[in-house]
C-alpha cells in the first residue's frame, strides 16, 4: 500500500472519534437546519424549544411544533422531554421516551423534519461567558470555504441514522486527486493549496445546491446526497470525473495534468448500521478506485467489501 493512500485513510477513518464527556455549562450547537453554527447554553431548570415566540430557543423550521421538547436539568444532568410534538424528538436517531438517560455529550437531537441540534458542555473560567461558535464547530474549511471534516462528519452521523430508520435514500461520495502528494512534492504546497481551492470550486458548481460537500483533508473530499439513488450518484460522481480528466494547470516545473479517483457508497445498496461503517464501505471502493490507476468512478458494493483484503491492496 502506497504512502499516499496511508494517507487520505487516516483522513477517511474507520471510526469516528467522539469527544470525552466533559463536565461544565451544557449547550446545545445548531449543526443542521437554519442558523447552522450558532450555540445556545442550555438555560436552568429547563429550556423550551418550539416554533412560538414564547419559546426560550425558537427555531424557524415549518417542522417543528410551537412547543416541540424541553432540555431539563436534572441531579444526573440534563434531559430531554418530547412535548407532544407532532414530529417527534429523536436522540442519536432514537426516537425520545420517557424515562431516557441523561444526555451525553455530542448527542445529537433531531427537532422535527431538518433541524438538528448537538448537546455538549464547555469548560469556563466563568460560567457565565458564552463561548463563540467556534469554540464546537469549525463549520467551515478556511481554505475552501467548504465545510469542514467535522462539521461533515458530524453531520453523516445524524443523516446515516435518520436514512435507517425511515429507510430514506443517501449515499455518500469520496472524491481524491490522483498523485495530490507527489504533486504538490514537485510544483510546492502553495500550489497544492492553489489546485485545492481551484477543484473544490469545479466541485461546487457541478453538484446540486441541497448537496453537502466537505474538504476531509489535502486533496480529499466528500459529498453527502439525501434524496439520490445510488445509480443517480454515480452519473454525478462520473461527471465530474469527466468534466476533470484532462484538465492541466501550470505549476513551476510545467503543466499537471488533473484526474480524480472517486467512489459511492449508499445506504440503501449496502448492509451498513452506522455512519462508520458507510465510510469504511466508500473509503474501500476508493482505494479500489486509486489502485486501478485512478480517473475512475468505483460504486461501493457487498460483493467487493467481501473480498480478501490482499485483493484490494496496491
């Protein structure tokens, strides 16, 4: 296995790490719906969130009830409450009952049909300090202006859970520049940056607006689509690879020629139960993808997860 794919695997892991729980002031983090990023703290003994004016967080979301849930706080720590909503609260895509654990952090709360809301605690010399946004969430990727690595994988968690349990299309895309590495050794990592911003630009205009799409890491990138079918995906993911091939940019040592390696993994094609798994399922279609010499299009299936390992290594 080459060095260059040790690479975009530790970027694409097999697991997705949580934060340890943390004691200290609970917020709750907007990560999903309208006013994505913003951080509300969770207000003592209760905080009531809905669509009415009276409501201490109001979300602008036609999903949610006028009163949807309750964050209470409890000697064992905070808790949700469903109100009677008429969609329902869920917690890490379970549905929210009575007599629930205490929230944990990073937990994620789906209010309604599209918002979602992430719990945690914040270490502060004051507990009276807010902290800012960024303090949780980098939303956004400061060279591209995609959105982030965590943000996206954050993200893949709530939608993988919500895809399972209301057996809703979503598959995910992988998308790597063939030899970003030995690229950016020969023409400069200034350079690199250069072609990053430039390609994730293409990316952006080619895709559809309700499409999410994150930088993973140099060179790496990654597409979330809700409402496609896999086949659909694919012809997407086969469009920017063609609208790619053959591209060159001039760099200080002449022209590089530009291809990308990519792979679809879906939900709905692939016996998965987490959003681990998912990405596990598309980051091995996109080795198999950069081992046949990349500018191709691999679709992710049970046959090829199969497969000795010795078959899909470089």
């Amino acid at each position: 296995m080459n060095d260059d794919w040790d690479d975009t695997v530790a970027a694409l892991p097999g697991t997705i790490d949580l934060e340890e729980p943390r004691q200290g002031r609970a917020y709750v983090v907007v990560v999903r719906g309208a006013k994505v990023g913003q951080i509300h703290p969770v207000s003592s003994p209760d905080m009531v969130i809905g669509r009415a004016a009276g409501a201490d967080l109001v979300l602008e979301d036609e999903g949610v009830s006028r009163f949807h849930c309750r964050l209470r706080h409890t000697p064992g720590g905070v808790v949700v409450d469903d109100m009677n909503s008429r969609n329902g609260t869920y917690r890490n895509g379970e549905k929210v009952v009575s007599g629930m654990a205490p929230l944990e952090e990073g937990d994620r709360l789906q209010i309604g049909t599209t918002t979602v809301l992430r719990f945690t605690y914040e270490e502060t010399a004051d507990a009276g300090e807010t902290p800012s946004p960024d303090a949780h969430e980098s939303v956004r990727d400061t060279l591209t202006g995609m959105y982030s690595r965590r943000y996206f994988v954050d993200r893949l968690q709530v939608e993988v859970a919500y895809a399972l349990e209301h057996r809703s299309p979503l598959s995910l895309l992988l998308i790597h520049i063939d030899r970003f590495a030995d690229i950016c050794a020969s023409q400069g990592q200034p350079f690199g940056d250069q072609l990053t911003t430039s390609l994730a630009n293409h990316i952006v205009e080619k895709i559809h607006k309700e499409d999410i799409v994150a930088r993973l890491a140099a060179g790496s990138f990654a597409m979330m689509a809700r409402s496609a079918s896999p086949g659909d995906t694919f012809m997407l993911a086969e469009r920017l690879r063609s609208s790619t091939a053959g591209l060159t940019v001039p760099g200080a040592t002449g022209p590089e020629r530009i291809t990308l390696s990519l792979a679809v993994g879906s939900v709905s094609e692939l016996r998965i139960e987490s959003a681990n798994d998912l990405m596990t399922a598309a980051g091995t279609a996109l080795h198999r993808a950069r081992s046949q010499g990349g500018d191709r299009v691999v679709l992710c299936t049970q046959d090829l997860l199969r497969e000795p390992k010795d078959r899909i290594k470089v």
